[in-house]
C-alpha cells in the first residue's frame, strides 16, 4: 500500500530519539521538538483494548513531561473509531495537514541547487525561517539519526542564498522536508525552482515518486505544489491531550 509505504519512509526520514511500540501503535520521543517526532502513529492493526493502551502512552508520555499526542491517519481502517475515543477521552483536535504524493518525469533542465554540509544547510534553515537557538539543538540531533540518502540542498540566486530544503531517498522514494525560502525573496519563483532541482535530484540518483506534507490551511504552499504536479494522497491530523 503506497501510502503506509510513504508513512514508513517518512517515520524513517525524521527520526525520533527514542521509539516503542504498542500493539500497531509507533511511539516517538524527540523532546518535543515537532509533533512528527513526539506523537503516536497508529500505523498497523491493533487487537488490544483501547482504553488499557491509553493509559500506557499517558503514562510514558507523562514520564517524559509531554503531553500526548496522536497522529491520526485517514487511510486507517479503525482509525474513526480511535477518534471518536481519543474525543470522548477528552483529547482535543489540532489541524489536518496534507501528503501530497507525485510520480518523477524525466527531468529537462539540470539542477541548479547545491548540496552543502549538514550544519552549513542547519544555519541557513535557522535563519530563513526563524527557528530559535534553542531548537536548532534538536533539529540537529533529528538530522544527525537519518539513515537513508540525504539531501541538504541550497538554492542560490547569483550568488546568494534565497531558498533550502530537506530530501531523504529510500527505496526509489524521494521525501521532501523543511522547504523554506528567505523571507525577503518570496514571490520569485524561488520555492518552485527548489523542489524542481530537488526532484531531478531525486530522478537522477533513482527516484521514481515523491511525497510531501503540508498544512492544509497552507493555501499558497498548497496550490505551488500543485502547479508542480503533486496530488493529496492521504492526510492525518492530531488529537492532544487535554
């Protein structure tokens, strides 16, 4: 199944720094640094009580000083029924965000990004989008556990950055992450030019298909990924607790 396919490679592309599972349930610990990373997926079948379930995660969470938090796929077949318990349990519902899923045509145009060094392309991410120094610690420790192929790319603009983004390549799979561009250089085409290269990138070191995420309230990054030939495949939200 394609899209439990791009939820593993992309489980596998942000890392936690700690891991259990529960009966079908992956339960992810970052320090809560981005739910991704500090939630609960119910990615396969379960069998288990939901209730007895429960209240190991709070218990682990709570261990942590984190609140709990699921991520709720749409392409789950039990996932409604978690819903409406997670509801009933008193966790509330944080907004939808959007896998946008394409297949790679062969490119026509070389790339023009760069790849730089992990911590060169870490600075550069910290200052477009203005990520506070005490989380750059943690999105360092993220980058520093991906395993599969990555790419820290940079697009530049005679000579100056304007835009950078994340690939991780697994198995002809190209996830694309943490796309920004500098503040002062949007409406330029500059986001569009990035995950093109970014894509041929991925065609030209095997890459078949690609995938994203976005917020679904993001309505610009929605229709740019669009007019590239991105589609929704599937999406998740998020029941917190209270």
């Amino acid at each position: 199944m394609l899209a439990r396919r791009i939820e593993e490679a992309a489980l596998n592309s942000w890392p936690a720094q700690q891991q259990a599972f529960l009966d079908g349930w992956i339960l992810r610990f970052a320090k809560g640094y981005t739910k991704r990373a500090n939630s609960i997926t119910p990615l396969y079948p379960s069998f288990l009580p939901i209730q007895d379930k429960l209240a190991f995660c709070e218990k682990l969470y709570n261990k942590q000083g984190q609140p709990t938090i699921f991520r709720l796929l749409s392409f789950q077949p039990e996932i409604q029924a978690l819903d409406q318990a997670l509801d009933q349990h008193g966790y509330h519902y944080h907004e939808t965000t959007l896998v946008f899923h394409t297949r790679l045509a062969t490119p026509t145009t070389e790339p023009s990004i760069q790849t730089v060094p992990r911590e060169d392309w870490l600075a550069l991410y910290a200052h477009f989008s203005r990520v506070p120094l005490a989380q750059q610690d943690h999105h360092r420790t993220i980058l520093e556990r991906i395993l599969p192929e990555s790419l820290f790319a940079v697009l530049y603009d005679e000579g100056t950055p304007v835009a950078c983004g994340l690939g991780v390549l697994e198995n002809g799979l190209l996830g694309l992450f943490d796309i920004v561009t500098d503040p002062e250089q949007r409406n330029r085409g500059n986001g569009t030019r990035l995950i093109t290269d970014m894509l041929a990138w991925g065609h030209a070191h095997g890459a078949t298909e690609a995938y994203l995420q976005v917020v679904e309230t993001n309505e610009i990054a929605r229709r740019l990924y669009t007019r590239i030939g991105f589609r929704e495949l599937y999406h998740y939200w998020h029941r917190i607790q209270s």
